[in-house]
C-alpha cells in the first residue's frame, strides 16, 4: 500500500514537476547559448589582433630586407671621404 502512494502523483504534481523541467532546462540552454556567443566573439578578436600581428611582421621583415643606405652623406659632422 505504501508503495502504491508514493507512485500517486497527482496531475498537478506532474504539471508542475513538467514546467519546473522545462524552465531549468530553458535556463541551462540559455546558459549556454551566453557561453557559445562569448566564444565566438572572444575567438573573433583574437582572429582580428593576430591578422594585425602579422601585419606588422611583414612590415618588420621587409625593413631589415632593405639595403642599407648611409643617411650621414649630408650630415655636417659625419661621413664623407674628405676626412
């Protein structure tokens, strides 16, 4: 008999249990859905800063590839042969 009361649920007991499911598992789903659009967001930025990165990497490695050109020839004090 014990057994047979724990069983009886009432419908409003299951109606009630059924919302309450349902709200927690809207609210988990939202969650969620907060993290996955933080996700992409951060992993967009990160995306940009690194294009920007190599951007001046290039920018970097293309002045050290140029000649040297001597900037003392005008100078008043420096290079020269009539020294």
């Amino acid at each position: 008999m014990v057994s047979i009361q724990i069983f009886n649920f009432s419908s409003k007991s299951l109606l009630f249990f059924g919302a309450a499911t349902t709200t927690l598992l809207l609210s988990v789903g939202a969650f969620f859905i907060i993290l996955l659009l933080l996700g992409l967001r951060k992993s967009y930025k990160l995306k940009k800063e690194n294009d920007r990165l190599e951007a001046i990497n290039r920018k970097i490695a293309e002045e050290k590839d140029k000649p040297y050109r001597d900037f003392t020839e005008g100078h008043m004090y420096g290079g020269g042969s009539d020294n």
